[in-house]
C-alpha cells in the first residue's frame, strides 16, 4: 500500500513539476476561462435573466471544457513524447501510474477553478466563499478527473484522439453535472439545501475513482 | 444463413405482424389517452431489447477482458448495434407519444435524459471501435467503455430523479398488480416477446456476418503470405 501511494505521488509529483517548469497549460486554461466568461456575457442576455440565474450554467460549461483540454493534454503530452512506454516498462502497477496522472490533473483543474470562481464573481457578482460552492467544486473535480484521465490514456493511444475525448467523457460526466449543477444552483441563490448533493458527488466520487483504477490496467496495456 | 436462423428469422417476421394486428384491431383504444397510447406497446418493447441488449454487450466486455475471447467481443460489438437500433427507435417513439399527451417532444425528466445518455455512450462505443486500431486494441477499449457506460446510466437515471421526473410511472410493475386491463397486458406481452425474438434474430445474423467477415480476412492473409 504504502509502494502504490508512493507510486502514485511520483507521478503526480512529476507531472506537477513539468507544469510548473514549463508553465504552458495553466496559463492557457486560465485565459480560457476568463474568454469563455467574456463569450457568456454577450451571448446571453444578462440584463434579462439576472446574472444568478446564468452564472452556474456559464461555470459548468467553462469547466467541462477546461476538463477536457486538461485531461486531454496529460496523455497526449507523454504520447508525443513517447515517455508513456517508459513509465509503463517500469514494475509500478498501472492503477497506481494512472491514479498519480490523474491527482495531477485535478490538482491542474482545481487551479483553474481557482481562476474560474473568482471571475465569475467580477462579471456575474456571484458567491465565492459559500462552502456549497467550494465543496461541490471540488467533489465533482475529483470524480471528472477519474473519469477524464481513464478515457484520455485510451483517446491518446487511438488517432483521432481529439474527437474521441469529448465523446466520451462528456455523457460519463453528466451526473457530475446534474448534482453538481444543482448543488452550484443552489449556492448561488436557489431554494434547498446543498448537503445532500455533496454527498452524493462523494459517493459518486468513490464509485468512479475504484472504476477508473481497476479499468486502468486494461487501458495502459501495451 | 443456417437453416435454425432462417426459421427464427421468418418466425420473428411473423410475430412482428400479429404484434402489429393486435396493438391497432384487438387492444382497447385507451379511455384518457386515446390512439397514441398504442404506442406505447412497441416503444416499452424497444426498450426492454435495447437493455437486453446492452446487457449482452456488458457480459461480452467482461467475458472478453477475463479470457479474451474473439467470439465474446464479436457478440459484444454486433450487440451494442442492435442495442443502438432499439433506443433509437424508443426515443423516437417516444417522442411521438409525448407531443400529443404532454405537448411537447422532448422533456428533460430522468428517463428520457438517461435514455438519451444511453445512446450517446453506445454511439461513442462504435466510435471507440472504429477510431482504435482493429484487433485487440478496439477489443479492450471498446469492453472498457461499455463495462463503464452499463454502471453509468442507472447513475444518470437516479441524478436526475433525485433532480425532478415527469415520465409515467411503471404500469407493469405497479403495486398490487399490472394497472393495465387483460388485452393490453396480453397485447404488450406479445409485442415484448417479439420484438424480443427479432433482437435475439438480428443479433444472431449481425453476429454471423462478422464471423464469416474475419474468417475471410483471415484466408486473404494467409493467401497473401503464402
């Protein structure tokens, strides 16, 4: 247990570090969502609907996206660079390599939510600091980034992989959305309270991680 | 085809037209609903082939990942085709039905958006299999996905539910017996139980075309290396 949570830091650990190094993703995630802030600004009619009633549909689209060019990039990155044979010529188990690549890329995706939120509550005049909000953020981060890193390490083994990505991961994240969006709804102004859907992002949270780990051995094969 | 396929064949060509004569001459027209109930034979049907189906491609996929077995990933691969089929056809069916009894095509309440997910991840499916390189590459990819995508809709179904519904509750299940009068129940059930059949048929014949496709790439190969 102790060789796997090893494993797993290590690789997470590197992907980290060649971030911060390189500093090319985070930069460009941060610009992304401050842009798709500023399309959502004049492609609804703000002043019509109230700010609240849109500011968690525009969150949720920015972070789908963003997911899914973070996701995307952790694979392909090690593809171009033929370092995903190396890692994989290594005794580590494959559960362990894909668990640490994907702490990686919901650490990257936090950070960019941490841009995210913030902006959201320049423009929209939104919450940041409710628990809410913070917690269903992150819940749902660590179940998308199971499930965006599982189906990335077998997009980027295909060509095509760009258009196998979103096909893929988007419909496997929809009950990510559907709570998650309820429990951000609710942040932000609805009626209700947020505990029961934060629970619920967690149990879906466990179920998704042991899926995506125990499938990861047949994903990172050869 | 074999001769046993052939006879299912014509048997399920048979069962669809009296499915068809009994859900427009023998079954009641519903008292609230009117004709357009009459949809509902085919369209719970299509469902139940559709899960019947995808079921077929979640055995497949674990059968094929535990020894991989060409014979368990053809059944998977031919299955999640058939399976796609009938949730087209409930989708559109339903949506039939819902225009004239709610009023509008489409509503986002939990069976309908899981259906819907449903036939975005089987889609992705076949993608996952065309796009991978053939053999044991798209195999395995494509067993993966549909091993997830099988655990994933009840999920989508119950988010939703938790959310809001709208979709008619069960009338076959409903406590304290079928709420449907007899010559609906038998008209569903004869329905069911064809379009069953047909499933079970167009599986067997998908299946054994794709047999015979790889037996003669295999020949070719070995022609060519000979």
């Amino acid at each position: 247990m102790t060789a796997f949570l090893r494993v797993m830091g290590a690789v997470a650990g590197k992907d980290l570090r060649t971030e911060l190094r390189s500093r090319e993703m985070l930069p460009s995630l941060a610009q992304f969502v401050i842009l798709a802030l500023l399309i959502a600004n004049f492609g609804f009619d703000v002043g019509q609907a109230g700010p609240g009633v849109i500011a968690p549909g525009v969150l949720w689209l920015a972070l789908v996206f963003a997911g899914l060019v973070a996701f995307g990039r952790t694979f392909a990155a090690e593809r171009d660079q033929s370092s995903l044979e190396s890692l994989l010529l290594t005794p580590a188990s494959r559960a362990a390599i894909f668990l640490g690549k994907a702490l990686a890329a919901a650490i990257l995706l936090l950070a960019c939510e941490v841009v995210l939120v913030p902006g959201l509550a320049l423009f929209f005049g939104t919450p940041i600091a409710s628990p809410t909000l913070v917690g269903a953020l992150a819940l749902a981060t660590v179940g998308m980034a199971a499930l965006g890193c599982l189906f990335a390490a077998l997009a980027a083994q295909t060509r095509a992989r760009e258009l196998l990505l979103p096909v893929l991961a988007l419909p496997l994240w929809i009950p990510f959305v559907v709570v998650g969006g309820r429990a951000v709804q609710i942040a932000m102004g609805a009626p209700g309270a947020g505990g029961p859907a934060l629970g619920l992002l967690l149990d879906f949270d466990i179920l998704f991680v042991v899926v995506a780990s125990l499938a990861a051995r047949f994903v990172l094969d050869d | 085809m074999t001769r046993p396929l052939s006879i299912a064949a014509a048997l399920a060509t048979l069962a669809m037209a009296g499915a068809g004569a009994m859900i427009f001459l023998y079954a009641p027209r519903d008292a609230l609903e009117g004709e357009p109930q009459r949809i509902f034979y085919l369209h719970v049907s299509a469902a139940i082939a559709a899960y019947v189906a995808f079921a077929l491609v979640l055995a497949g996929g674990v059968v094929y990942l535990w020894s991989e077995s060409a014979a368990a990933d053809r059944l998977a691969r031919v299955s999640a085709e058939v399976g796609l089929l009938f949730t087209t056809i409930t989708l559109v069916m339903g949506s039939l039905w819902a225009k004239p009894i709610w009023g509008a095509y489409w509503t986002w309440d939990a069976r309908l958006t899981s259906t819907l997910v449903l036939w975005m991840m089987y889609a992705a499916y076949l993608l996952v299999r065309r796009i991978a390189a053939p053999g044991r590459q798209a195999a395995r990819f494509a067993a993966v996905v549909g091993i997830i995508a099988f655990i994933d809709v009840p999920i989508v179904h119950f988010s939703v539910d938790w959310w809001r519904t709208q979709h008619p509750q069960s009338v076959i299940n409903a406590p304290g017996g079928p709420a449907l009068p007899p010559e609906m129940l038998v008209t569903f059930a004869v329905t069911a139980l064809a379009v069953l059949l047909l499933t079970g048929v167009l599986i067997a014949v998908r299946y054994r075309i794709e047999a015979l496709r790889e037996q003669v790439a295999g020949l070719v190969e070995e022609a060519e290396a000979a």
